[in-house]
C-alpha cells in the first residue's frame, strides 16, 4: 500500500501511469472476443468465492473503523459484506457474462438510393474513470460491465471501503489473468488521498473518455463541478411515491413499506409520500400507521398530523431532503396534478413510483413526470440494474445526454458508422 505522505507531484506521477496503462489496455480490450471475456468474468467470480474469507476479513477492518469513527448506521450498511452479499456479488458476475457482448453489435442499417449501405455499430467508450464511496461491491460490479463492454477502468474506491474493495480486485485481476486479457484493463488507484481524485477528474492526459461518481451529494456534486472528461452522474435520489385515491389498498400498504424501509440507505429508496386528498383516510392512516410501525420518522403535513399525532411538522427542507435514513416526508396533494406538481419542483429526476388503478391517472404520470425511471404499482426499490435484467449497474444517469437510469453494458458504449460501398463517388 502506498504511503498517504506522498506529495502531490508523485500523486500526479502515479495517476498519469494508471493513466497511460488504462489506455493501453483499452485497445486490445476492445478487440477481445465475447468468449475470452466471459472466460476472465467466470475466472473472477470463482476467485470471489475462492477468497470470501480474505474479502470477509478484509471488510471486517473496514467496518471497525467505520463504527469507530461513528459513521452512520446506513453507511454502515451500505460498507458491510456478509456470505449473502457475497454470493450477491458473484451471482451479477456470472449474469453480466451471461449477457450479450454489446461491442459490434448493429443499431441500426439502411442503404441510401446512391447504394451505399451505412450500418450503426456499437463500439466501447475506452477508458472509464469510477469514483464510489462505501459500497465495496461497486468493485465488482464496475469492473465487470466495463470489462464486457470492452472498456478499460480505473476505479477509486471510497477510503472507508478501502481493504474491501483491494480484496475484491485481486479477485478480479485473477480473472483476467486465467483469460489472458491485460491487467491493467481494471486498475485501482492504491492511494487514499483525495488529491488522486482530482487527478482522475482532469481525463489523465486525455486517457479517460468518462467519469461515473457513485456516492454521496458532496462527491457527486465535486465531479460534476470539475471534471474535464463527460460525466454519467446522479446528484442525489429524491424519490416520490404517489398513492391515487384510485390505489388497491393493500397493494399500496406493502408497496409504501418496500419502497422506504427495506433498504433506506439505496438511492432508490422512497423521501416523499404523496398522498391524494381524495383518498379513503382510513387507508392513508393504515398507510402511515405501516410505516411508523416499520420503525420510519415521519415528517408530515397538517393532514397528516391530524391522521398520525406522533409525526414531526414537515419544513420546506424536508422536501429537498435525501435521508438516506428512517425517514420519509409525507403530505396530501390535490389527486394527480398536485403530485406531478409537486415532483416537478423538488424531484432530483430519478426514480418516481404512482399507486393506481385509474389508467388515466399511470398515463398522466408516465408522460409528464420527467424523471429517470417511472415505476406503476411497483416499490421503487426496483430502481437497480440487476432488477431491470443487466447484470448489475456502474450506477444510475439522471442526465439526458447517451446514457439514462440504470448504466450497464450498453450504455458503456458508444458507435460508429460502417459505410459499405461499391465504388461511389461523390459529384
């Protein structure tokens, strides 16, 4: 491990090598066949399993001194490994591997009346920069989509995750090696100084073609500000989950629990209930009853505390506010243009769920709420890559520029034009 003394020149030095190396790597990666790259993705999930003691140990340091140093009990959970998230880990392996190779794949084709016939094929983006905190099997997760998709990576995992994630790359640099495929196509900056971020954010000479921040505000909010490469980014996930008056009632009492307090620590996890106005009141006092049960803070509206004395007044911050905790912020609206209403002023575009049976009313929600992923009569708890079939994601894009929601294999690649022609010239 490399010292944290080091000064910012051998900061500069080091990232401008993993720089080099990455690009280096990238373009025999490019050209790898689907075959060898399933081969170095199976190889790295039976490494994971090889070593799920030296990962258990390794994370068991981390979490030490995460709770030492009082880190939030979400956090926390958000860094902890146990055998199940293990096994979690290598399963979205083994399904990336089970997944299409995107790279060469046509897009689109047609032939122009001059008989040039011009093909849309999917290439890989190159060199791609993932900066995360906490969550030590973005490691896994990050090397395995660029890796299928062709594309070489240079992860800067958080310092809090950080003998976690080293432990979980060794595994993946093994699989690599039993492929024959380049070591350096999944690289890991070995230092903790945050001046190494500020490295990657600068493109390393030109060699990074994306950066992907998966982590907190501060962090998300720092890489948009000064990358100097394109960034897939979410700042922060303020989902919304609207109950219709329309709404099956225990359809709605299991979905509100889900989508807020089975992990409230995920970026897809529910901050503000909308309930309509019009909504029977034994429901929503059902509704809020679960989730005070469920042991949620509820911060609620004058309606509300009128259906549920022991919840906290609701400010304007708790609006804005991504807990990422036990907490949910909830208030009545006028039926469905009150909600879109309110989502349109405070939404961070993300992940919005609608709990309804009117067909008019999912109508409405789907064409004018203007967000990442859209959810009907479901938690938005399912606002994860594997739920949606790709293996895993690097992370969720709420931006509209090429890739939006969850970012897998296909959106880790770009494309060129093939133009086939006979001869043509142009008059």
């Amino acid at each position: 491990m490399l010292e944290k003394t080091r000064t910012q020149a051998d900061i500069t030095a080091l990232m401008a090598d993993i720089g080099r190396r990455a690009k280096s790597a990238a373009r025999p990666l490019a050209m790898a066949r689907t075959e060898q790259k399933n081969r170095a993705l199976d190889a790295m999930a039976a490494a994971i399993l090889t070593h799920r003691v030296g990962i258990l140990a390794a994370n068991a340091i981390d979490l030490e001194a995460a709770e030492a140093s009082g880190m939030a009990v979400s956090f926390v959970d958000r860094l902890r490994l146990d055998d199940g998230r293990i096994d979690g880990i290598v399963e979205g392996i083994r399904a990336i591997a089970a997944l299409p190779d995107p790279v060469g794949g046509v897009i689109a084709a047609w032939e122009r009346p001059n008989g040039l016939k011009i093909e849309r094929v999917r290439t890989p983006l190159g060199v791609i920069g993932v900066i995360y905190e906490s969550r030590p099997n973005v490691t896994a997760d990050a090397g395995a989509l660029c890796l299928k998709a062709g594309n070489a990576v240079i992860l800067r995992g958080g310092s809090d995750s950080f003998h976690s994630s080293r432990a979980i790359h060794q595994c993946l640099v093994e699989g690599l090696e039993a492929a024959g495929l380049p070591t350096d196509a999944i690289q890991m900056v070995p230092v903790s100084d945050r001046a190494a971020v500020g490295e990657l954010l600068t493109g390393l000479n030109g060699a990074v073609d994306v950066i992907v921040p998966r982590g907190g505000k501060s962090l998300v909010a720092r890489v948009q500000a000064d990358a100097r490469v394109p960034v897939f980014a979410h700042l922060e996930g303020l989902c919304h989950i609207y109950v219709d008056k329309s709404a099956d009632p225990a359809m709605a009492r299991a979905i509100v629990v889900n989508a807020k307090m089975r992990r409230t620590g995920i970026c897809g996890a529910a901050e503000t209930l909308l309930l309509d106005s019009a909504i029977d009141p034994a429901l929503a006092k059902d509704i809020l009853a679960d989730l005070a049960a469920a042991g949620c803070e509820i911060h609620g509206d004058g309606a509300v505390l009128h259906l549920l004395p022991q919840a906290q007044p609701a400010t304007e911050e708790d609006w804005r506010t991504e807990y990422l905790d036990a907490i949910i912020a909830a208030r009545f609206v006028d039926g469905i243009s009150g909600a879109i209403d309110h989502i349109a002023q405070w939404s961070s575009n993300h992940t919005e769920a609608v709990i309804a049976e009117d067909a008019t009313v999912v109508e409405r929600f789907f064409a004018e709420v203007d967000s990442a992923i859209l959810l009907h009569n479901a938690s938005t708890q399912f606002a994860d890559g594997g739920e949606f079939g790709m293996g895993a994601e690097i992370g969720i894009a709420t931006g509209k520029m090429h890739a939006r929601g969850p970012v897998g294999v296909e959106q880790l690649t770009s494309f060129n034009y093939r133009v086939h022609g006979t001869g043509q010239i142009r008059p």
